[in-house]
C-alpha cells in the first residue's frame, strides 16, 4: 500500500512544486495591486471548494442545519462533529484572507471583490467531469489533487517583511496547518483502490489531468510569473528528479 500511495503522491509532487515555484517568483516582486489580485481570486476559491467533495459554504451550511434532526438517529454525532469541524475551519481560512484583502485595499470586503478567474473555472470543469464521470477513481484522483499538496500555503506561511507579508504569514500558516496532511489521508483512500497496473495508469492520467491545470490556475491567479514554456520545463525536470530517486 506505502508503495502505491508513494507512486500517487510522486506522481502529483512536480506540478505542486510547480505552484509553489510560481508563488515565490509572484511573492518576490508583489506590489499592493498584485496581491489584491490574486485574494479575491482565492477568496472566490475558500467559498467554492471542490465540487463531488465540498460543494459550496453556503450549501453545506444550508445542509448541515437540514441535517440536525437526524444527529443521533441516521446520522452519528461524530460524523456530525466532524462536519461542523470542517465548516469552521473552511470559514476561518476564508476569514483571514479576507482581513488581508481588506488591509490591501483599504476598505471593507464586497461581494464583488470575489472573482472566478477562467482558468479556475477550467479546473472546476475538469474536476467535476472527474467525479460525475470517472467513477471511484476519478474522484479519488481529485481528492489527491485537491489543494495543490499545500504548496501555496507551505511558501506562503515563511513570507517576512512587509504588513501585507506578515498578514499573509500567518494566515497561510494557518491553513497549512488545517490542511498539511490532507493529501496523505486522500492518498491513502486511492491507493485502496487500484487493484491492478490499469488502474494505476487511470488513477495518474486523472491526477496529471487536474493537477496541470491547477498550475495554469495558480499562474494566472499570480499574474503569470513563469511562461508556458517555463513551466512545463520545470514540470520535467522535477519529473526527471522523483524518477531518479524512486
């Protein structure tokens, strides 16, 4: 099993090291506008999590009251708990970004502030094509995907300096915390299901699928601080790199 979830998890690794990559060329030169850019991008994100897992705060809020008179019945409390839990946290991410933005701009957050940029909304068609029509490996390959590993959060969370940068620290740090073994927990649940080498080959074309077009999303939502061809001459020599050592 350790050796599936390894071959999944490498699998992924160079694009989210490629997210990471263009997250510390973005944070390098960053001007106030340039992270007004990109928050109410991610704060459209923190509202609007993955479809087939997470669909929305608004509606799993909405569900979530609808589900309290079966708490003990249909539903066990923990289960119920654990939702609650996850609620929070999603809120609580979106709330400290959006005290950044708020800071950024110099007055207060407006609905309008929050943008779908359109590469996220590539990402979102591809995922949920994944999840309605891939079947159980579809959708674990966009569970292992979900979050690009961290890699914004991990770069994120070590920013110094300015206000703005020390604002971004902690609330990265934040939500790296809540979320740094999220991919391992999600890599596990895949790995359970690839029975034999055709479903390893499905399971890493999904994954390879989404996660490329993550790092087309964050590069857009940074204002492309790496061209096309610099990524993808990354991605392989990060690819080059995890073969050699596996």
């Amino acid at each position: 099993m350790a050796t599936k979830m390894q071959q999944l998890i490498n699998t992924a690794t160079p694009y989210w090291d490629a997210e990471a990559e263009i997250a510390r060329r973005f944070y390098k030169t960053a001007k106030s506008e340039d992270h007004a850019f990109y928050l109410r991008a991610q704060l459209w994100k923190e509202l609007n999590p993955v479809d087939g897992f997470f669909n929305g705060l608004h509606r799993e809020l909405t569900q979530a009251a609808d589900m309290f008179p079966k708490v003990g019945k249909t539903i066990d409390r923990h289960d119920y708990l654990f939702l609650l839990d996850q609620l929070v946290s999603e809120y609580s991410h979106f709330v400290m970004l959006a005290d950044v933005l708020e800071h950024v701009q110099g007055r207060k957050l407006s609905k309008r502030d929050l943008k779908q940029l359109p590469q996220e909304k590539k990402l979102g068609n591809i995922r949920r094509r994944y999840v309605k029509k891939g079947g159980p490996i579809g959708k674990a390959a966009v569970g292992i995907t979900e979050g690009g590993g961290t890699a914004l959060f991990r770069v994120g969370k070590g920013l110094k300096g300015s206000k703005i940068n020390q604002m971004t620290a902690k609330a990265m740090k934040t939500i790296w915390e809540d979320e740094k073994d999220h991919y391992m927990v999600q890599a596990n649940i895949a790995a359970k299901m690839i029975k034999n080498k055709a479903d390893m080959k499905k399971m890493q074309e999904a994954m390879i699928d989404v996660s490329l077009q993550r790092v087309w999303m964050r590069n857009e939502m940074f204002r492309s601080p790496m061209t096309t061809a610099e990524v993808e001459a990354y991605i392989v020599r990060r690819q080059t790199s995890i073969a050699k050592r596996s």
